[in-house]
C-alpha cells in the first residue's frame, strides 16, 4: 500500500496539438478509494495509463509512496490494473491467467503461487472455475477473474479502468459491492475510472470530476454534490441533472432578487442575499436540483405551467415552463396533468449561483452566513 501523488500532469497527442491531460494534479491517500469521472474524453483513462505507466507524460511527475516512478516502466511499478475489456489471454486458463503475473514479477515457487492464486480465487468466489478458459466463462465471471488477477498480487495501487461497463445493470451493481467489499478487506490505495457519475458517487472515499482534460473539482461525494466548484459540476453530478436558469440579480433593500425579466421571480431571504458577492444588475445563472424544487403549498411560489410529467413510482418528474429543461422531482402524491397551472418554491438552502462568463460558482457554503448586526 502507498501514498499516489500526482503534480502538473500533461499530456499532448501529434505534436502538441492535442492536450489530453492538462496540468493535473491529485494527491490519493494511503488506502483511500478515489474515483475519476466525467465525460468521453476528457482525459481520465488517459491519466490512468500514465500513472500504470502505458502513456509517457509530457510533463508532470508520478510519486507512488516516497518513490518517483514518472520514468519507470509499467513493469517495475508495483501497480495492478483491471481493464473494461478483461484482458485475459484466451488459451489459458483461470488459474494460469492469475498466476501470469506472479511468474513474470517474482520468484515465488510454484506451490507458492499455486497457494496465492487459490486464495485470491475463493476472495473472488471463483474456485471451482480455476481449470475453465474464458471462452467458459459468463462476463460477471470474467470480470471477477481479472479482479482475482490483480488482487494476487497484492500490488501497493489498483488501478479500475471502466471495469463495470460491459456487465448489465444488476450485475454491475453486485459487482460493484464486490469491489468495494474487496478494498475495504484488502486496504489497497485505489484510482477508479468511470463515466458513470452515479458509480463514482457510490463508490469512492474522494470523487475527482474532469472535463476537457482539466481538473474541475475533487472533494468527498457529499461535498461535491451539495457544493459544485462551477456550472460544469453542478450538471454533470446528479441524476436528474441540476436546472439552469439564466437570472439578473438585482438588490432591493436588504434583499436578492432574481429575475428572467418576464415571468420567473425569486426573491432570497436577506441571510443568503448577504452571503452572495453579485452586483445589482449582474446577469448570472441559477442552480438548483430537482429534488429542491417543492409544491409552493400556499406559499408565494413562481406560478408556472406542467409540459411533461414522467411518474418513476416513488416519486413524479415534472418538466416545468421555467427555462430550459426544467425538471422538478416530487412526490407520486402530487399528480398534476400536462398544461395544469401549478406554483412551486425552492429550498432555498440549496440555491446555487454562477458566473455568467466562466461558470465558477458565487455561492460555495450551504450554510447561511448571519446577517450583520447594524
């Protein structure tokens, strides 16, 4: 087990051209589960690989405990990784494609390895399949074959590249337990890549979320998803997505009004208008969750129309007439019909602000900030 650091990692394509991986950084805890997300192609396989060691960085450096490994090749770093497709070598069987590694990376004797393989087989509940060939093997079975592959040899770093994406949804979600189960038995510092941001919520201990290859934001779950660092965040994390509007912010009194300058009005309580650095007439973006938009139940709430209600059982989503794509995620007890004209308020609490210009967020704390006394 080690401490993984990364510093300023670049990578180009075709001559600099193409920048895959733009001045990364990322430090991941001795033991700690982290998860990489966002969307295709924002760099974050691309990453991975140069901390296995199969990409060379254009810059940048790899520590893996108190070692530089940024120039070591992918066999000298004490590194597993399980990959989307499995990699295991068809003509062999299960016991020999576990076995591989520890013939090519130590000098354990044969009953040695015979002893470990055993062990990480009945880890990964597949010791009656140590004599099949993967052609004999379902893709749940297949997978658990690559995670026993890696788990053998206790490496100091896993590494997960989309492993969980070619199984159907129930498996993936079995197998997801499985990892997590595995990691929390085995202790081993862990980098998990995927694209599906309800898989890296779920998951990791630290959620890192890149884009263009960029880092936008690492922080635990929770935190990122209650405080996203800018636009991009807030609407990749969360299922549904968080609603955009675009707003003018103007004081009136002690008072944040937020405006479309037609029908959308929002006027916030003088504690959060406090905690906002927004000027009066600024044009900047609303953000708000699904799940934080209520029935206005007999409350000043902005009166808008019903354009689609989808009913998911538990609960109804309704496509509301408040800019672009706006959803609210209520309870299956509110039923309305398409074009009912309905009012609903915000939790206020929840209520995020960005920059019109760079998307960064103007409102980071969910707590309010105590109006000043005069």
């Amino acid at each position: 087990m080690a401490r993984l650091k990364v510093e300023n990692l670049r990578k180009e394509f075709d001559r600099g051209s193409i920048v895959a991986v733009d001045d990364v950084n990322l430090e991941v805890e001795d033991g700690e589960f982290v998860t990489v997300v966002g969307p295709s192609g924002c760099g974050k396989t691309t990453t991975l690989r140069m901390i296995a060691g199969l990409e060379e960085p254009t810059s940048g450096s790899i520590h893996l405990g108190d070692e530089d490994v940024t120039d070591q090749s992918a066999r000298t770093r004490d590194v597993a990784m399980v990959f989307q497709n499995y990699a295991l070598y068809p003509h062999k069987t299960v016991f020999k494609n576990m076995e591989f590694g520890l013939r090519m990376s130590t000098d354990l004797s044969k009953p040695e390895r015979r002893e470990k393989v055993e062990w990480a087989a009945e880890m990964m509940d597949i010791e009656d399949l140590l004599e099949d060939t993967p052609d004999e093997l379902s893709g749940g079975q297949q997978q658990r074959v690559a995670l026993g592959r890696a788990i053998v040899r206790e490496p100091k770093l896993f590494l997960f590249d989309e492993p969980l994406s070619n199984l159907d949804a129930k498996l993936r979600t079995t197998m997801r337990a499985e990892i997590q189960r595995l990691q929390d038995e085995l202790g081993i510092t862990s980098v998990y890549v995927t694209h599906d941001q309800e898989e890296a919520m779920t998951m990791g201990d630290k959620i890192v979320i890149l884009n263009d290859g960029e880092l936008q934001q690492t922080g635990e779950p929770k935190a990122v998803y209650d405080e996203p660092a800018n636009r991009f965040v807030g609407g990749f994390i969360g299922s549904p997505s968080m609603n955009f509007v675009d707003v003018v912010a103007q004081r009136s009194g002690d008072h944040l009004v937020l405006t479309d300058g037609e029908a959308f009005q929002y006027s916030l309580s003088p504690e959060y208008s406090t905690e906002m650095a927004v000027d009066d007439g600024e044009s900047v973006i609303l953000g708000i969750r699904p799940e934080d938009v209520h029935p206005a139940d007999g409350e000043d709430g902005i009166r808008t129309t019903v354009d689609v209600v989808e009913p998911i059982g538990s609960d109804n989503y309704l496509y509301l007439d408040i800019g672009d794509e706006f959803m609210a995620r209520v309870s299956a007890d509110f039923e309305p019909e398409v074009g009912d004209s309905v009012e609903v308020t915000f939790e206020e609490s929840k209520i995020r602000l960005f920059d019109d210009d760079n998307g960064e967020s103007l409102l980071h704390s969910s707590e309010p900030v105590p109006t000043p006394e005069p």
